[in-house]
C-alpha cells in the first residue's frame, strides 16, 4: 500500500484515519446544488449528528450500472453538509459530496454523488477487492445500534468493491466478504456509484421501527482529503459513537443472512510451441472455473 493512500487497515492500530463537504458556502460558492438540510441530534458524545430519514422505495428498484438515471434518485433524500476530518478536522471539504438512501423487503439501495470540477484528475486506478487505491466512498451500517459493530461498503471511483466490519473502537476486519453489487460512472462535474446491499448481509433487531447508525464518507485521493457525513473526531471513545442517526426502516424481515451469488471465470494461457509436445500444439490452452459465493 502506498504512503499515499488512506492506510484503512492502519487505522486499526492507529485510529489515523476513520472513514466517511458541506453544502453551505462551499455549495454556493461552487455553483452545485445543495441538497436537503439533515436534522441534527447530540447522542452518547459532545457533538451534534445528523440524522438520515430514509424512505421505502415507491419505484422500480434501480439497475446497478454506475447511472443516476433511474426513476428512485429523484425521490428520497438526498443529503450531504460533509465535514473535513484529513487534513482539517471540521473544515469544509473542498467538493461537496452527496448520498441517498433508499430500501425495499430485500435490500438497501445508495448512491453517491461525488463532486469534482475536473473529472480528469480524478484518481481511478485498478485492483483486486479490498485494495484501497485511488478515490472512494463508502457507507458503514451500525444496525444494531449498539456502537460495538459497522458493517462497511466502499467503492473506489474505479470501481473496485472494499467491505469490513469495524469493531469499536478501531478494530478492523477485512476477512468479512459480503455478497453485494456495486457500479460507478462518470459525469460532466462529478464520479457516481451506485450500491446495493442484500439485507440478509446485516444483522439487525426484530423491532418493526428501526433505529441504525450512519457512517458515509469520501476520500479525494489527489487532495489527500477525507470527509465524512457526520462529525469525526481524532480523539473520544470510538468512531461508532460518532456515527449519525438512520432511520425511517420500518417493517423489515429477520434476515436469514443467506445471499447465493454465483461466478464464472476464465483463463486463457499462451505458450511457445514445442514440436512433438502434444500440450504445446496450439499454443495457448483455456481453463475456466465456475461456481456459488454464499
């Protein structure tokens, strides 16, 4: 991992970087759309969070394609007033940066909406499944509300999934693999993503009104910059108690925590032919492997 990069894992021995612009004067100044102001509550710390309502979905669920073309993200709300935790706690960011949440029986639906004037710069770089290379955000659930566990998806503006489950009060777990879907695109002044995370991958009450914790956040890679939708602080007894409020879930079903996705892949080796070795006679080979995640 490069020096460059926000150190995620790292942050389990150093708590140096916890994860997820305000729309304020930065909106205005900038000329983005400020998105609809959150309602704010002080829980079990000194600062004051924001609560996200969430709405069910009343439309077509969304295609997972990196597009914010579907019907549902004109509905619900979209929220942002991000504050700066890398390199000025408090700060506004330098691009806004805004998310909304939306639900059905079987899954949660989020997009991000990721503010930059030049797109070009704009740091999307390859990888395999929880590198931390290049620009990103992510969304981190504390469905018990209990601030011991979070349940995290990122993705990085190339489009290369992360998942973790944080324990407080910075403990990280990268073995955790969920089955979930995610895509990114391009705009004319921004870089979307588009999540969709099955139920079945959280555990949650059996209470018909559900309260959760919310964590979203952005890191701009060639800024070195973090934000986050709630206040983070560098000291206190642990992220979790940091996290916003999340709720407007209501009449969800007890998860089975069961999710089947399956896979194909395949492989094509070259090599140079050899007279008289019936394994090099074409010079190349397929393979292949197929199968269930669960």
């Amino acid at each position: 991992m490069s020096l460059n990069q926000p150190d995620l894992k790292g942050r389990s021995r150093s708590a140096a970087l916890f994860l997820f612009i305000s729309f304020g004067l930065s909106a205005l100044s900038s000329g983005f759309p400020a998105p609809q102001q959150d309602t704010t509550r002080t829980g079990g710390n000194t600062l004051k969070q924001p609560v996200y309502v969430t709405t069910r979905l009343t439309t077509e669920k969304p295609v997972i394609d990196g597009k914010l073309d579907d019907e549902c993200w004109k509905h619900g709300n979209w929220a942002g007033n991000y504050n700066q935790y890398i390199p000025n706690e408090g700060a506004e960011p330098t691009f806004p940066t805004e998310h909304n949440i939306q639900y059905d029986d079987r899954n949660l639906y989020i997009a991000f909406r990721a503010y930059d004037p030049e797109p070009d710069k704009i740091h999307r770089y390859a990888g395999v499944r929880d590198d931390i290379v290049g620009d990103m955000v992510g969304v981190n659930f504390d469905s018990y509300r209990d601030y011991r566990t979070g349940f995290e998806f990122t993705i990085t503006a190339w489009g290369q999934k992360v998942d973790l489950v944080l324990f407080n009060p910075t403990n990280w777990d990268f073995n955790w693999n969920a089955v979930w879907k995610g895509k990114v695109g391009l705009e004319d002044s921004a870089w979307v993503a588009e999540i969709e995370v099955p139920l079945s991958q959280l555990r949650y009450s059996n209470k018909d009104e559900q309260v959760w914790g919310l964590h979203t956040w952005r890191w701009i890679d060639r800024l070195q910059e973090e934000s986050n939708w709630e206040r983070q602080t560098k000291t206190g007894p642990g992220m979790l108690y940091n996290y916003g409020e999340f709720i407007g879930l209501r009449g969800l079903k007890k998860s089975r925590r069961l999710e089947i996705q399956p896979f194909i892949l395949g492989d094509l080796k070259t090599m140079k032919e050899i007279p008289g070795n019936p394994y090099t006679k074409n010079g190349r080979t397929w393979g292949g492997n197929a199968g269930l995640d669960a």
